[in-house]
C-alpha cells in the first residue's frame, strides 16, 4: 500500500511548500472562498467550529445547509468520491 500524502510532503519539504503556495491561492478563488465559508458557516451550526471535538461537518450531495459530523478521515474520503462523480 502507497504512503499516505502527509508522510510525502513531510518527508518533501519543497514539494510541500508549492503545495502551501497553490492552496492558499486557491483559497482566494471565488470558488474556494464559497465552499469555505459554507464549510465554516455548516460547522458553527453544528456546534463543532473550534471546540475541539476532533468532528467535521460531514460532506456529501446537499450538505452546505444542513448535516452531520463525523471524523475528519472518512468525511475526507467521502469528500473525494462526491468530486469523481
């Protein structure tokens, strides 16, 4: 089984600083910006935006007025399969 992409980019540390660079310039595209704040705005409402718990809002088709939480490596799983579709 292939390593997972954090044991990369620790073990890359040029590769992970474009990686920073194109992430953080994403974030400033109209696109990123709205599924940010529909992420921050869904985790407010679930209660769990910064308290700690460990607990993502949940990601899958319909989720940016309402949801779940669940643990940040399924919901990043879940994440990539609603992107395939």
């Amino acid at each position: 089984m292939a390593g997972s992409t954090a044991e990369y980019y620790r073990k890359n540390p040029e590769a992970r600083k474009k990686r920073i660079k194109q992430q953080n310039a994403y974030q400033k595209t109209a696109k990123g910006l709205k599924l940010r704040v529909n992420a921050n705005k869904l985790n407010r409402k679930l209660g769990t935006y910064g308290n700690g718990d460990g607990k993502d809002a949940a990601h899958y088709n319909g989720s940016t007025t309402e949801g779940r939480t669940q643990s940040p490596s399924i919901n990043r799983k879940s994440r990539l399969k609603i992107r395939k579709a």
